[in-house]
C-alpha cells in the first residue's frame, strides 16, 4: 500500500498503486447522479480560486465518468506481477537500445541537467522508458484519457474517503494548471489515474516540480523532452537525490546473514559481516548506510541498497519500479544483467520472440492491441484463452513451450 501522508504532501508522480479499494464499475451511479457531483463540486473548485470560465472550459463535452478508469484501478503490475514477468517487459533489449539511442540523440541537455540537478543521465532516461517508452505511450491517443474525466470518476465512485480526497486534490491542480493558461485543455490528458506527460506526473507534482529548462516559457512535459526530463530530475533533487552516487550494489551475502534482510548498517559493518560486491568489485566507501534486500526472495539476488535507491521509490512506491529504474539506467551505461539470475521458471523470451508470440495470437483472433513485445494484462488475457486450447493449466505467461505450440498452429 501507498503511504498515504505522502500523497498529502504531493511527493509521489504517479499513483496507479493508491487506488486501490474502488468501487467496482457496476456501482457507479448513473450518468445523471455524475453531472450533479460536477456540478456540485463547482462550489468547492471556486472556494479554491477556480473561475466559472475555467470550470466550464474543463468539463465541456464530459457528461458522464469514465468507468474503464475503476477497472484499471484494480490492476496494478506493481504488486501483481513477479519480479521476473516485471522486468521482462520494462527491462528489456529493446529499452536498453532505445534508451542508449536516445542519449546520444538528447546528449546535449542530458548533461545540461545532469550538470544542474546532479542526477544521473541513465536514470532519467530509465524513467522515461518506465513511464512512456520513451514518449511512445504518448502517440497512441486512444490510450489517453482527459485527466478532469478521470479525476472527476475517482472522486465520484471511490468508497474510500481517504482516495475521494486525493482525487478531488488532483483534480483542483489540473483546474489550476489550465487557469493559468499556459496549459490548454488538450494537454491534460494522460494514464486513468490523472497521470501527465513524458515523465507521467500528477497534477500536484507537476505544479510543485515543473521545470522550463528550454526556456521557452512553459513547463511543457507533454510536448518538450528537456522539461520532462529535467522536471524529474528536479523532482529527485529536491527528494535527496545524492549525486555522484548510484542506487545499490548487488552483493554476495553469507547464509547466516540473510536473517539481517531488510535491515541497515553501514558498508563497512556489512563487510564485517562478510557481504561482499559480486565479481570482485570493492565498495567506494564503507561509511554509506545501505539496507540490505532480496527482492526476488533469498533464492534471488541479493543488494545492499543506498539512499538513491529509497528516492526513487519518492516516485513511484515500489520496490520492482525502484530496482527496474536502477538496473535499466546501468544497462544504459553500459552495465550488463545482474550476476544472480532473477529466479523463473523457463528462460527469458527474447523481445523478437515476444513480437512473435503477439502476431501469432492476433492471427489466431485472440489478441487485438499494440504489437509491441510488451507482455501486459492483454497479451495475458489472450496468452490465457490460447492455453484453454491447448487444455493446460492458463497461467497467461508466455514460454518457449508455448510459442512451440503456436507455431505449430502455423
């Protein structure tokens, strides 16, 4: 679970993870009982300084809520997935290619904001493939969602007051950030969860962190990449973000020293205690404090994590986002996988492979999305009807036995 006193303090971008406790898509009330909450809430938005005009702007053509929002509320990859399904499709050849390709391509303000902010190119980089593909989300319009709609939805159908209450915070930012008229309505749109841009934020971190780095006088994270990037970076700034430093070191660690999981010491005491860097690597300091973690369990491998690792948890509050952000930007940089294989039970699909699989199964009728070697919720769902066919037990997962079997298909 979200940390809830956060999101009071508008630290957290995106929030896909608070929304849990929704109500389900059935319970929401009729369109009509909809337009009363909008109109009702006008009241509260003008208490907050929102014109009329602003107002009306915002809700124009929005007569009722978006109810797909509730049903994507409930799914979050986060916690659902396992480790390995999580990074096969985030840490992936092909975002390791794409993100060195985009270094060189936005070389010069990387290193302005590098320079400025003191947080790493590859990190920012890892970000924004985490968060868009590297701006790809952003060109599948169907995908958008205009952020007043699903704001309005949250704070209307959530059961919980505790998530009507950041909704109805959020959605009092994205009616700010259009009043003050550097922002149109077009470019609030975003994930169902009210998130914005290149670098997915929500309105109150976008209003808190944006940046105009280009100088053209806006804070355009939707439109210019340097923004973004440089308004993430700021965002790890201004959250302790240690510069100079990296997020963790994987690590060799005594069977009688993993009952110590989760637990801080400094480098040194860990050393003592006969945890060492893989490979042979010596640690830069043995003063840093570093928390001691397995994040695929204790078959998995293990890391001593440092302070740049919990402030990337500042954006997303999760331990696989946080490991996946920090493994991606090393790979960037020119670092290979993890010494100790993330534990799964077949080996890991190529992305090439991962195309195929979704070709075949759009042929077969049971996929009809994007093509593009990301295994989500969709490719699952028709991984799990293809598997009924073949009468095996329909996990959704794909496996070298399962393209076997589509390919058999022809």
């Amino acid at each position: 679970m979200v940390i809830f006193k956060q999101i009071t303090r508008s630290i957290i971008l995106l929030l896909p993870i608070v929304l849990l406790g929704l109500a389900h898509p059935s319970t929401v009330h009729a369109d009509a009982g909809f337009r009363n909450w909008v109109n009702g809430f006008s009241k509260v938005a003008r208490r907050k300084g929102i014109s009329r005009v602003t107002y009306n702007r915002a809700f124009k053509g929005i007569r009722s809520a978006d109810r797909e929002v509730l049903t994507l509320a409930r799914y979050q990859p986060e916690f659902r997935q396992k480790l390995w399904m999580y990074f096969d499709t985030r840490v992936s050849e092909e975002a390791i290619a794409r993100g060195k390709k985009e270094k060189g391509r936005w070389g010069r303000w990387l290193n302005i904001i590098e320079r400025k902010y003191g947080v790493s190119s590859n990190i920012l980089l890892a970000i924004w493939s985490m968060e868009s593909g590297y701006g790809e989300a952003m060109k599948k319009q169907k995908s958008l969602r205009s952020v007043v709609r699903s704001l309005a939805t949250l704070a209307y159908a959530s059961r919980r007051k505790s998530l009507r209450r950041f909704a109805r915070t959020q959605l009092i930012a994205a009616l700010k950030i259009l009043q003050s008229g550097r922002i149109n309505t077009s470019h609030l749109r975003g994930s169902w969860a009210g998130a914005m841009g290149h670098t997915q934020f929500i309105p109150t971190s976008y209003r808190l962190y944006g940046q105009d780095i280009d100088g053209d006088g806006r804070k355009d994270i939707w439109s210019s990449v340097p923004d973004a990037l440089a308004t993430a970076a700021n965002l790890l700034k201004r959250n302790g973000w240690r510069s100079g430093q990296t997020w963790g070191y994987e690590v060799t660690v005594p069977a009688r020293v993993k009952r110590y999981s989760g637990k801080t010491r400094t480098i040194g005491s860990w050393a003592k205690l006969g945890v060492r860097r893989v490979a042979g690597r010596k640690f830069p300091s043995g003063k840093t404090r570093a928390t001691l973690k397995f994040p695929a369990g204790k078959k998995g491998p293990a890391f001593l994590m440092l302070k740049n690792y919990f402030v990337l948890k500042r954006y997303n509050n999760s331990d696989k986002y946080a490991l996946a952000v920090g493994h991606l930007g090393d790979q960037i940089g020119g670092a290979g996988e993890f010494k100790r294989s993330v534990p799964r039970p077949f080996r890991k699909m190529s992305f090439k492979e991962r195309i195929e699989i979704q070709t075949r199964l759009t042929r077969l009728g049971l996929y009809k999305s994007d093509i593009d070697g990301k295994i989500g919720s969709g490719t699952r769902a028709a991984i799990r009807k293809a598997q009924i066919k073949m009468g095996v037990n329909p996990t959704g997962f794909e496996s070298p036995k399962f393209l076997a079997w589509l390919r058999s298909r022809g």
